[in-house]
C-alpha cells in the first residue's frame, strides 16, 4: 500500500497545533502548544492575543512536529489546514503557514473543516470504525449531532440553537469560581458532588428533537447562585456542578440515542473537547451498550483542539481528491 504523508495545522482557537500523520491513523508527531496561560486571566480567550501568540509559536511548533517524526519537508505528501470555523486571526495564521508552504515545496494543500476534524479524530484508534454513523460533536464552539454519511459527506440533524456545550460548562466554571477552562474543572469536582442535589432544568423542544438548547440551564445555575448568594446561604460547589452536569448530559444521551433510533443507526461516536467528559462518556456509553448500538470516543488528548485530527480528516480527502488553490481563505463560519 501506497504510503501518504501530511503535514496538518490547526490554529483556529487558542492551540497552536501541528502532526504529521500517516495513513490517516499512524500519528508521527502531534505537537500542541496551549495558550491557556495566556488568557486564564481574562476568563476566556481573547482573539487578538490568540492570533498574535499562534504566529510567535507557528514554526517551531512546525518544526517540531517535523523533528519528532524525523521527517522533512521533502518527505510529505500534502500540507493540510484547518480553515474554518472558529476565530478568523487565529485561522489566518494557520491558513497563510500552509499556503506558505505548499507553494514553497509544491505540494497539495488541504483545507479541513474544523468539526471533520474533531469527527475524524474517531478514526485514529477505531481502525474498524467507518461511515455511516452517528456523531455527537461537543466542543467549546459546537454542539452538533451529525449525520457521518461517506468521509467528507455529513448531514447535520441537529445543532445548538444559543450556547455550545462547552460555552455553558465554562460559564457555569466561571460563576462557581472554578477558573478556565472550567469543564475539566466541572469534571473533577463533580465527582464529589451529588448529581440530584438541585434539579436543573432541561430543554426539550417539540419543533426541533435534536436541537439543543443551554442558555437556559446556565442562567437557571446563575439564578440559583445569586439566590443563595441573597439569602446569605452558602453553596455546595461540587452539588451545583455535579447537578449542571447531570442536566446538561442527560439531554445530549437522550436527543442521541432519540436520533440513533429513529434514523436507525447502530454506530454512535462522540468528538470534541466535552467528549473527554467522564459523565458524558459513562452516560452515552451506558445508554448504547443497552440499546445494543457500538460507541466509540477518542482517548483525552485527541478530543481536545490538536492537529493530528486534521491530518486524519485529510487523509482521507486526500485519497478522494480534495485540492484546495493558494486562494484558500479562512472562514470564520464555515459550514459542515
Ligand atoms: O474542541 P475544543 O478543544 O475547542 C473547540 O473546538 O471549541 O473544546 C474546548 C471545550 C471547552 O469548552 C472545555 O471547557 C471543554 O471543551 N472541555 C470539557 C472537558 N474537557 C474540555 N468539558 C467538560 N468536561 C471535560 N472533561
Ligand atoms: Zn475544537
């Protein structure tokens, strides 16, 4: 078999990223630089400074990721980007690197959805894992259930109407003092925490089965914190996290497992940066095993914002034929 090489570059939030892949599931090298530092005391991340920090980190983290697979420049095959969605000046930065590139060396360039990505991180450790199947994608920015029909070809069934997922964690994170990014955070704590301590509400809309709505389970956790916060009551930090927790899962396994039936899915995975929470990985993984359907999830480190995802997903566009022109732009709110 024919071996392809990739150079991926992810740079459209707050890491900077690049791996070289093989085959789509052999990871050479996955060199992630977090920006977490540098925006912790801010709250969240602040674009401008995100771009700024991706350009001083872009080429050593290129670098890098070249030594650690002891490869070179002349040894790839193609130079694959995420070009969208996410922070336009973040993306800019990843986009013009490989354009760079790709001309200097004459190579293919492949520009990767975001959210392909983040799918198609499944893919590095389930080798028997192909479409067609159903996929939850949880992340600070999406909240999707999508349709995997053929690698490259996905329908949506059901989006966020307001916040992502992880918006809501990290806010909820943040007004409980638990700092950012407050979903591992939330995570850990939750664990000592009573899960039916505060029922919280759930949003289950009829005109729409599969779409998701958690700006009304965040303001119900503000709302009950400057509640007690006025009756001079003290808050158990681990039962309001743990009890957001549950909320918030329990609507994401139910609207999945709601979708895996009707569309008669027997596959589910899950991807995306919540995907490496532990609640939501027993829930979703529980409620399969019962209704007899496969569940697969990506170990911690590929669920989060890295590079190797990419160079999988363009893999797999590279064997279809995907070529992008040094025209390829960022764009901010690309769709799947
Ligand atoms: O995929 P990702 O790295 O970036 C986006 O594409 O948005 O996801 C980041 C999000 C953040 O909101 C972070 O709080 C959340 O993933 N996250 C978690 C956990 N680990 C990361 N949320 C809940 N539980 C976790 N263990
Ligand atoms: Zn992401």
């Amino acid at each position: 078999e024919e071996t392809i090489r990739i150079l991926a570059i992810e740079t459209s939030c707050d890491e900077t990223s690049a791996a070289v892949v093989e085959n789509g599931t052999r990871i050479l090298s996955n060199v992630i630089s977090s920006q977490i530092d540098l925006h912790k005391k801010f709250g969240g991340v602040v674009p401008e400074l995100a771009s700024r920090k991706h350009m001083e980190k872009m080429d050593p983290v290129i670098q890098e990721a070249l030594e650690q697979a002891g490869t070179t420049f002349r040894d790839l095959d193609a130079v694959a980007v995420t070009y969208g969605p996410g922070l336009v000046g973040a993306l800019l930065v990843g986009v013009s690197e490989a354009k760079a590139m790709a001309y200097a060396m004459g190579k293919p360039l492949i520009g990767i959805h975001h959210i392909e990505g983040h799918i198609s991180a499944n893919y590095i450790e389930h080798p028997d894992l192909k479409p067609p199947f159903l996929c939850l994608v949880v992340s600070g920015g999406h909240t999707h259930l999508v349709h995997v029909k053929d690698y490259g070809h996905y329908g949506v069934i059901g989006k966020t109407r307001d916040d992502a997922i992880g918006e809501a964690f990290d806010k909820v994170a943040r007004a409980i003092g638990l700092g950012y990014p407050g979903g591992p955070a939330i995570d850990r704590i939750a664990r000592e925490g009573n899960p039916d301590a505060i029922r919280f509400p759930r949003a289950f809309m009829e005109d729409g089965p599969y779409d998701f709505s958690f700006s009304g389970v965040k303001s119900a956790v503000l709302n009950y914190l400057n509640q007690a916060k006025m009756r001079g009551e003290t808050v158990v930090v681990a039962d309001v996290a743990a009890s957001f927790q549950k909320a918030a899962v329990e609507v994401l396994v139910k609207k999945t497992m709601k979708a895996a039936k009707n569309h008669g899915f027997d596959t589910i995975a899950l991807a995306g940066g919540v995907a490496a929470n532990s609640w939501l990985r027993e829930s979703l993984g529980a409620a399969c095993k019962e209704a007899g359907i496969g569940f697969h999830h990506p170990s911690m480190l590929f669920c989060t914002d890295n590079a190797a995802m990419i160079g999988t997903a363009a893999y797999h566009a590279y064997r279809q034929g995907v070529r992008h022109g040094l025209d390829l732009n960022a764009v901010p709110d690309l769709k799947l």
